[in-house]
C-alpha cells in the first residue's frame, strides 16, 4: 500500500490507464479505418461490374421485363462471383428482381436512389455506401448502372458483399484477424508499459531524491545536500533547496551563536557585576564588624576602594546599557562639522595626565588639509577615548602611542598603532566582540570591562565607517578607522 501511494506508482498507474484507453480507441479506429479500406477498394475495383451485367441483360429487355429469360443469364454471373447479390430496379428504386445465393427474403422492398445516382455520375470514383436489402440499416459498398427495360428507365444494382461474404468475414475476425489485431495490441502495449515505467522512473528518481532531502532536513540534518543536475524544472527546484538548505543552515548556525553569545554574556555580565559587589560588599561589611578598631586613615582607604568599585559598577551599566542602544539602532546621531585633528588632540589632552604617569608618549599625525566630515562629536570622542585608553593600558611604560589621520581618496583614515605586545591571531577575530577579552581567566587585574571595542565598533558603523585590527610581526596592535566625507 505504501508503493501505491507514491508518486511514482500513482504517475505509472495514470500512464497505464492512458495507454489501455488509447490502444483500445486505436484498435477501434484502425479497425474501422480498415474496414473502410476496404469498402472503397472493393467498390473502385467492381466500379464497372454493374455495367459488364446491365450490357448482358440490355437484349433481354429491350422489349420489357421478362424474368425467366433474366434468371438464364444470370445464373452463369452468380456462378463465377457467388459473394455478390444483384437486384434490378424500376425507375424509383422498388425491386423488382433479385437474385442471391442461397435464396433469403428481402427487409428492404425498394433503394434509395441517390447513392446509386452519385455513383453513376462519377462513374464509380467516388466512394460511396448503398443500402443492403436485406438488412433493415447497414450500408454496403455497391456497383450501379443504368438499364433501359422497354421504355422504363430502370437500374442493376450490385452489393459487392452479400451475405456469403459477411459470413466468411466473421470466421475470420473471430479467428486469425481478431487475433493478429489483439496479439499486436498487446505486444505494443508490454513495450510501451515497460519504456514508460522505466522512464518514469529514471525521471522521478531526482523527485525522489529531494524528498530525501526534505526529510533529512525534517529529521534536523541541515547539511544535507541533494544533487539534481539539468537545466529543466526540476534541476531549478534542486538548486533552489539546496540554496534553501544552506540558508537555513546558517540561519540555525547563527542562532546557536546568538544561543552562545546570549549565554556567554549572561555569564560575563553575572562575573564583571559580581566582582565590584563582593568587594564593595567585603569593605562594608568589614567596616561594620571592626568600626571601633578601624583608623581614621584605614576607614579612608575603604571608602576610596568602596567609591571606586562603584564607579567601576556604574561604568559597567552604563556601557551595556549604551551598547543595548548601539545595536538596536535606538541612537539618533546628532551631526555637525566635525575637525577630526582637532578632536583628537582634544581627546589626547585628556588623557595626558593618564600617560605622564606610564611615562608613555602621545603623538599624533596629519597633513595639512585635512577635510571636516560630518558626524557626532561625542560618539566619536567615546570612540577615540576608548581606544586610546586601551592602547595605554596594553603599552609598557617608556612606550609609544602613534594617532595618524590621513585623507584617503572619499574616506578619512584614523591609524592608531601602539608599542605593546600586540594582539595573537587568535584573538584577533574576536576583539570587538562584547566582554571578549585576551586574558581567559577574567583577571579583574586586567583592565577594562571589555565592552569598550564593543561600543566602537557599532559607533563607527553607525557612522557609515569601518573599523578593523591588525598586528604587523614585531609591532604593537594597529587600529584603521575609516569614515567617509559624507555621512548619513
């Protein structure tokens, strides 16, 4: 039951109902064809019989009708031709003769006329039916001709195939022409069975397989691959899942990700808020149990390691929160012209004093003419500060920070390179990702939050810009920030 409700076993099934009814409609039609055939051979044959038998009989009736002398010379042209039965009509068709063998009575008293009149006119060329007289409606092929009898127009009618004939024709169609009719039947319809089976199934075998394919996706195997060839429909349908496969594929790849990531963010989130809580909460607490012991200057010193845990908290907040609206795009750039030389000393000034303490040299870049862009003075003062403060935090002391800004066919170019250990391979991909950090125990003597790249990257792309990290062998890490003259 289960082959019968394929599709391939439904498409034979068709096919084969199909030919049964188009082999039976053939015999049909071949056998009436033939049928036919041979009516109209028959009659161009014996077209001028009739003739040949009314020029024997025209002395005989020359005087009238006389059916003694009719029936002598006669006899001799039923003994050399016993398949055919003549009649001899009166000028409006009734008979008034007949002569068969053997002897039947007549169904039919009279003929129509008028085939017999298209007959004589075309002298027998155009094929044409008569009515046999002893059958109430069938028609049969004839030879006709006029004949004069005394001053009466009458005529010799001929039915080719009387009933001797129809006899030997149903011996036969029920024996060896039935036979060789059904036996060619059946043979033509085994062959075309067997070719159409077989090239069904060779062209449903590539339907068969993108429903593996289905399957093997319902079944969760999203790498699964089909491989339909052709230029056809179906070799459209089989390019067109597997496109479908593989966007479903990174589709589930992504959403694992983002499973990871969500994940992984819980987890850093829970680590980075947990670590200021325990200490602010560690100093409290001790402040509370040894307040009667503790010094003016060590109740101090608690209080400054309180206030700075929670400016680390509030900091922490406050990037996730400003990275929430970074990637959701709730942010409304507010532009205006920016000079970008200008906004990084600035930025740099800033940050001196943080940089005198490491004994680290700040250096900036640019030629002259450099053009004013477009964009959020703000934002892009967070992003200079945060990659400068992650610079300074990964140079040694005595080390270098280089700013150059360049212009750069229809792009500003910011580089910011350092002197510090660079950044591995490794981590390169993943530096701008959220809370990523190279440092895989989350040391929180390790600074930063690791939000800060976060932020940069989605402030640059906001800006319609790009922002990529390298580190050349030998060198420090090395920050390109591109932002074009016309923002959005």
């Amino acid at each position: 039951m289960r082959f019968l409700n394929s599709f391939y076993a439904k498409l034979s099934l068709i096919f084969l109902l199909l030919i049964l009814i188009l082999g039976a409609g053939s015999l049909f039609i071949a056998f009436s064809a033939a049928e036919h055939l041979f009516d109209e051979v028959e009659q161009l044959l014996n077209r001028e019989y009739a003739a040949s038998i009314a020029m024997e009989l025209q002395p005989l009736v020359e005087e009238g009708f006389n059916l003694d002398e009719i029936k002598e010379a006669i006899h001799y042209m039923m003994v050399l031709n016993p398949m055919v039965e003549i009649y001899l009509l009166d000028k409006e068709g009734v008979i008034l003769a007949y002569f068969t063998h053997p002897a039947e009575s007549l169904i039919r008293t009279s003929i129509d006329l008028t085939p017999l009149k298209t007959f004589i006119q075309s002298d027998g060329r155009q094929a044409v039916l008569g009515a046999d007289p002893r059958t109430e409606d069938r028609d049969k092929p004839f030879s006709a001709a006029p004949l004069l009898m005394g001053e009466d127009q009458g005529f010799v009618y001929v039915i080719l195939r009387g009933q001797s004939y129809d006899r030997s024709l149903k011996m036969l169609q029920s024996s060896y022409y039935l036979q060789s009719g059904l036996s060619t039947f059946f043979f033509a319809l085994l062959a075309t069975v067997l070719a159409g089976f077989s090239l069904f199934f060779i062209l449903t075998r590539r339907l068969r397989s993108l429903s593996s394919g289905v399957k093997a996706f319902e079944l969760g195997m999203y790498d699964y691959r089909i491989d339909i060839r052709g230029k056809d429909e179906l070799g459209a349908l089989g390019r067109a899942f597997n496109e479908m496969a593989a966007s479903i594929e990174s589709g589930v790849e992504k959403l694992h990700m983002a499973e990871q990531q969500r994940t992984d963010l819980i987890a850093n989130i829970s680590h980075d808020l947990r670590s200021p809580l325990t200490s602010i909460r560690g100093h409290l607490e001790t402040i509370l149990l040894k307040d009667e012991k503790l010094t003016e200057s060590e109740r101090r010193d608690f209080l400054k390691i309180i206030l700075k845990n929670v400016f680390s908290f509030q900091k922490l907040v406050e990037e996730l929160f400003d990275l929430a609206k970074l990637e959701s795009r709730q942010v409304q750039l507010e532009k205006e012209p920016i000079q970008m030389a200008e906004l990084v000393q600035d930025v740099i000034l800033k940050l001196k004093p943080q940089s005198d303490n490491s004994g680290i040299n700040l250096q900036m870049e640019h030629p002259e003419g450099i053009p004013v862009i477009e964009g959020d003075i703000a934002m892009l003062e967070r992003v200079l500060t945060n990659l400068l403060e992650n610079a300074l935090s990964h140079t040694p002391e005595q080390g270098n920070i280089m700013i150059l800004i360049r212009d750069k066919e229809n792009d500003l170019e910011i580089q910011l390179s350092d002197s510090g250990p660079g950044i591995s391979e490794q981590d390169l991909p993943h530096i701008f990702e959220r809370f990523y950090r190279g440092d895989k125990s989350r040391d929180r003597r390790s600074p930063g939050t690791g939000l800060g790249l976060a932020i940069v990257k989605e402030i640059i792309t906001l800006h319609g810009g790009k922002v990529r990290a390298e580190s050349p062998p030998g060198s420090g890490a090395l920050f390109h920030i591109t932002l074009p003259h016309s923002q959005i």
